[in-house]
C-alpha cells in the first residue's frame, strides 16, 4: 500500500510501514490544498498532524483511503462524519504527548512566578534587576485546572506533589486526582492564583475564556493556555495583561497559526511583560514525537493486518480473535438492520461456512469482520461490495 505521511512524523512511523512492506512518502510540511488533491488520488493511508485539514471535498479524490493517522491528539482537523461515509477509520494518540504538555505548563507557570522571562531578557540587554519583590514560589499557590483529561489530571498529579493546591473543572464527571477538587468554572476562577486551560476542541469550547472570565479572575493572576488557539479571547488577554489584572501568561496556541516556519505570524499578544509565547510546542519533545509515531503507526498497522479498530475515534470499537483463519473480510456498512444476514447468506450461497464473525455498530456505522477457515473464491470481496447499503469491503487478508 502507498503511505503518504505529512507535517515531518518522526520517521519511527515511517519504518513501522516500511517494515511491514509499505511504499512511504514522507512530506515534511503541510501541502497546499490544491497539491495534496493531486498526491491523494491512490493513497491507502495518509498520516498528519495538526495543520492539514481533511475535508468531504478531499476525501472524494481519495478513493483508496483506508485509514487516517492524526500524529496528535486532536482530530478536529479531520471531518470525522465524512470519514464514517466513506469507509476510512481514524486513529489518533490522546496520551502520547501528555507529559510534554505537564511538563512546559508547570515550567512555564514557574517561570512566570518568578518573572524569569523579563529578567533574562533585560540581562541580555545589560540591565541589571535583581530583586524579590512580587516574586513568589509555586509551593502553596491554588492552580485551576480547566479541563481534567489526561493533561489535566496529569498536571494536578505534579503540581500537588510541588506543593500546590489544585482546583479543577470539567463538563464530564471526572474522578479527582489526589486531593484535588472539583469545582464550578466560577468558583475556579475567582479562588486560583494560576489558571490553566486544558479543554479540547469540540467548537462547543470556542470563546471559552473572555473579558467576563478575566474580569472575574483574581488580580495579578497568571494564566496559560495549552489547549487550543479559539478557546481564549487573546485581545481580551492582552487587554487584561496590560491593565495589570493578569500578572503573567504563557500561550502556545493561537486562534490563525503559520502553516510552516517561513510564514509571518502577528499576535497582539506581541511584546507585552511577562508573557511567554511558544509557536505551539506543548508536544513538541522528541520523546513525545517518538511515542505519537510509534503507537499511530501500531495501530493503523492492525488496523490493515487484522482489521483491529479498538482506538480508532470514528469506527466501532472491535478486536477480533487472534485464532489464525485462512482469510479474514472486513464489511463496513450502514448501520441498518439484516445487513448480517445479507452476508452471511452471500458465503452461504459460496458453500463457504463462517469459521468466526464480529459485528460492532457506532452510530450511523456497522463494522463486521468475517473469519473463513477454508479456501475459497476470493472474488467473494466484490460481491460484499455490492450488497445494498455496503459503504467499504475487502480482503484483510
């Protein structure tokens, strides 16, 4: 198959296809739209991070894609319902970089505390400040946390073993690590010295943090955002930095992001004192890189091996049997009722007898793996094809 993988993967992910007899192509940026139309057309897996976008419209010139890698954690650049038409299954890594991530917020947070960045650029300057004045340790500030994922709950670990006293707030009930509590956004804004942003990006999330979010804030508070760019107001943030209601922040996400590193970028966050502006590095280590290749690589390669969808985003959670059978099928379909009737009268009419079978559903998606134990007409991947409401069959192998 011919893997086509954008946005410079670690190349870990790019052996892992290799190794497993697939033709690479690797793409160090993200391509304009109009040549990635043109390279898609007989791709069976594309792999990229956060600045390609799939879109219904590309994924129509793309009628041999099997499987989307998003080398991340987000998917919300790939239209995950067009993806479920069509019959590709979408995998991500939602842990890989997670200690990256805890890791610069609580750095940053440090920073910030003790006015570090300023410091260090007047020295390069020749301006001596040394002083202690409205610098403070970590130890004892109260953290909110907005958004207890995996980020977020690992950061609440960390923080309370450096003496902080965490608050954190999520829509889905989460369980607390160690002693932190859950509490209202309110509640967490007005009682935290430190406010972190850690949600994800479903668009109900856009806006989230505003002038009515500042305002409500304790003065001198220090503020990060590591989650996504539209998530926060950055004029109301660069407002409310330069009234002196937010003392410090760190940003590593922005609402319009260059899409390569010789492209301008403008924020009016610019220049202002004690603020740390990173170009969207929270992940960017080269262990968490690493992992990201190495698990999205795994798990699209079970995917095409086996037919092994249990942390593809879009598809019906299945892990079929690992008993070895002479052949395997993969039927996706819509999720409608006698679909497996339908296939299993179309092996029956073959003589062919069902060794195994799974079927798991999703929504609108039905997902049925077909284990054979003899040997049979293999042309049997057409006529799966061609059963009333089939979006995807074939060969697994």
């Amino acid at each position: 198959m011919k893997i086509l993988m954008l946005e410079n993967i670690h190349p870990d992910a790019g052996a892992a296809f290799a190794a497993a007899g697939h033709a690479v192509e690797r793409v160090p940026h993200s391509p304009p739209r109009k040549v990635l139309v043109q390279e898609i057309g007989d791709i069976s897996v594309l792999g990229i991070r956060s600045k390609t976008r799939v879109t219904a419209e590309l994924l129509e010139r793309a009628p041999d894609l099997l499987a989307i890698g998003a080398f991340c954690i987000g998917t919300e650049q790939v239209d995950l319902e067009a993806c479920s038409r069509r019959g590709v299954a979408v995998f991500n890594a939602p842990y890989s970089n997670t200690r990256s991530v805890v890791e610069l917020a609580l750095g940053e947070m440090i920073l910030l505390l003790r006015g570090v960045f300023d410091r260090s650029t007047n020295l390069h300057r020749g301006v001596w400040g040394k002083s202690s004045e409205g610098f403070h340790e970590i130890r004892g500030k109260k953290l909110g946390i907005v958004g207890y994922g995996s980020i977020g709950s690992q950061l609440s670990v960390l923080a309370e073993a450096m003496g902080m006293e965490v608050y954190y707030h999520d829509l889905v009930e989460k369980l607390s690590m160690g002693n932190a509590r859950k509490s209202s956004l309110e509640e967490l804004l007005q009682v935290s010295d430190i406010v972190t942003v850690h949600v994800d990006g479903r668009e109900e999330n856009r806006g989230l943090v505003g002038e009515r979010e500042f305002a409500a804030m304790k003065d001198g508070v220090i503020f990060l955002n590591l989650s996504r760019g539209f998530v926060v107001d950055v004029e109301a943030l660069a407002r409310n930095v330069r009234r002196g209601k937010v003392r410090g922040a760190a940003v590593d996400v922005f609402p319009e992001e260059p899409r390569s590193n010789k492209d301008p970028f403008s924020s009016p966050l610019q220049g202002l004192p004690n603020v740390i502006l990173t170009p969207h590095i929270g992940g960017s280590t080269e262990e968490a890189q690493q992992g990201i290749g190495g698990f999205v690589a795994g798990q699209i390669l079970e995917y095409l091996s086996a037919g092994t969808t249990t942390t593809s985003v879009n598809f019906p959670d299945l892990s079929p049997s690992s008993t070895p059978q002479r052949h395997r099928f993969a039927h996706i379909h819509e999720n409608l009722p006698g679909m497996l009737a339908k296939i299993n009268d179309l092996f029956a009419r073959h003589g062919v007898n069902i060794a195994g079978q799974r079927l798991e559903t999703r929504g609108t998606l039905g997902y049925a793996l077909i284990d054979v134990a003899q040997g049979c007409d293999l042309g049997i991947v057409e006529e799966l094809r061609g059963i009333p409401n089939t979006i995807r069959a074939r060969l697994v192998y």
